[in-house]
C-alpha cells in the first residue's frame, strides 16, 4: 500500500471562503412635506435582494389602499365623500403604477442586486410617501471547508474526562 492512499486530503482552495453577506434593510415611509416630521410605517429585513424587492411592491400595494379607500367601504359609511379633481395629487396610482410594472421591478432588482439604495417616493397633499432599501453593513465569516469523508470535526459530545455517575444510596 502506497503512503498516498492512507493520507488522503480534500484540495484546499488557494483563497478562503467566505460567505455573501447580503442584508438589506427595508422601510415604508410617510414624510410631512414641512419635513418635520418622519413615520415608519414598517420594516423589514431581506435576505436577498429578491425578497426586498418582493416586499417593496407587496408593501406599495398595501400602502395604496388607505390612500384611495373604495367608497362603499363600512368604516367610510357615515363619512361625506367628495370626488377630487384631475389635478389632484395621487400618491395611490403612483404606488399602484410601481407595483403593477414588471420593468420596474426588473430595476428595483438590478439595482439591489448592485448594492445600490433604491428608493421610490410619491407626493400626496401634505405627506411624501417613500418605500425604500439599502443593504446593511455586515461582516463576511470565514466558511469551514468540509469535513473528509469518514472523519469528524469535531470530537463527539461526552469526549473527553469522563466521570463515573454518582450512585445515591438511601439508608434504610
């Protein structure tokens, strides 16, 4: 038997691993136009930028309905409606428009993808509206190389000093 056959090694590779550390940060926002002040109508943490994207536009839908509620809504019934003309702000349909586009979500993507912020805001009569992500500062870990076949890392549990159990004798 040769020397090469019993000391068998996995190749190591020439740089070590490491894992992707991608975080993003995600938040729905509502700005008073005098910038006084700022509302965090939610968060969210996305693994990847697939997910932050796919909140973003879950969360401008979500958004969009209390900004043009359905007239025949039960909470609306003792309410006075009045219609709005063409020329008033409607932060609704800018959401609405966003969530709908698969291109835009194409780019919201792509440009989480880079690492980049992307941000979306749409005005209303006296708040702006913003859905945004940015990635989050992380640390990279080292990744351990695995284990060979047939050999453990790590020794077992129980290894090591062991001690005899204590017997407890009752007098009787």
């Amino acid at each position: 038997m040769s020397a090469a056959v019993g000391m068998y090694r996995p190749p190591t590779p020439a740089h070590p691993l490491r894992r992707a550390a991608v975080t993003l940060r995600c938040e729905a926002t509502a700005h008073h136009l005098s910038g006084s002040r700022e509302v965090i109508l939610a968060c969210y943490r996305a693994a990847s930028p697939r997910l932050a994207a796919r909140w973003m536009r879950a969360e401008a839908r979500h958004r969009a309905r209390p900004l043009a509620p359905e007239p025949g809504a039960p909470h609306l019934e003792s309410v006075l409606l009045i219609a709005a003309g063409p020329d008033c702000p409607r932060p609704d349909d800018g959401l609405l428009a966003w969530a709908g586009s698969d291109e835009r979500y194409g780019h919201a993507l792509r440009v989480l993808g880079s690492g980049n912020t992307y941000l979306l805001n749409v005005t209303g009569y006296d708040a702006r509206y913003s859905v945004r992500a940015y990635a989050l500062p992380t640390r990279n870990r080292l990744l351990q190389p695995p284990a060979p076949a047939g050999r453990r890392r790590h020794a077992q549990a129980g290894a090591g000093r062991h001690r005899t159990p204590r017997r407890w004798r009752f007098a009787r």
